[in-house]
C-alpha cells in the first residue's frame, strides 16, 4: 500500500531528482525519493548493527562482519555488491 505525501524541497535537490529522472537513472519523482529514503533507512539498520557488533566481546563468527562494516562506507551499501562475503573475509584475514 503506498500513501501520497507533499513535501517542500531545496530547489537543488529537486533539481537533481529531476536530472535522475531525465537521464533514465529512475522512472519518476517519487522512485528517487523512495529508494533515497529505503537506502538511509538500511544505512541506519547497519550503523545499528555495527555498533551492536563494536560493542560485543564474544568472538565469533560475525567479527568478519564487524571488521567488514568497520572499513566500508554504510550509506551505500550497494557499491560493496562486487566482493562477496568470501573474498572480503579472505582480504580482511591476509591483511591481518
């Protein structure tokens, strides 16, 4: 179910939706909204999590995921798509 809002923005900002819009980057208005408001939603979760990870001093096996979250931007989740759980733990352990 979706529900409409109105909402007031900076006239760059809107600038830059409209520009995503027009390069095909998203189909409407609201895409770019939604998906800017999804992405900060799971940036939250993760800084959350990492926290909850930093905080913890049992050792097991999410200290790859903590190392992992501690090393990589979290407002962008998605540039991290290339390596695989595998090959970042295989990193973070021969740098060690």
């Amino acid at each position: 179910m979706t529900k409409q809002l109105t909402v007031r923005l900076a006239e760059d900002i809107v600038e830059f939706i409209d520009e995503r819009v027009q390069q095909g980057k998203a189909p409407s208005r609201a895409a770019v909204v939604a998906a800017a408001i999804d992405r900060e939603r799971r940036r939250e979760i993760a800084e959350r999590d990492a926290e909850i990870l930093a905080r913890s001093t049992s050792h097991d096996d999410l200290d790859d995921l903590a190392a992992f979250a501690a090393h990589n931007p979290l407002d962008n989740l998605a540039s991290c798509a290339p390596f695989t759980w595998r090959s970042w733990t295989n990193r973070a352990r021969s740098s060690s």
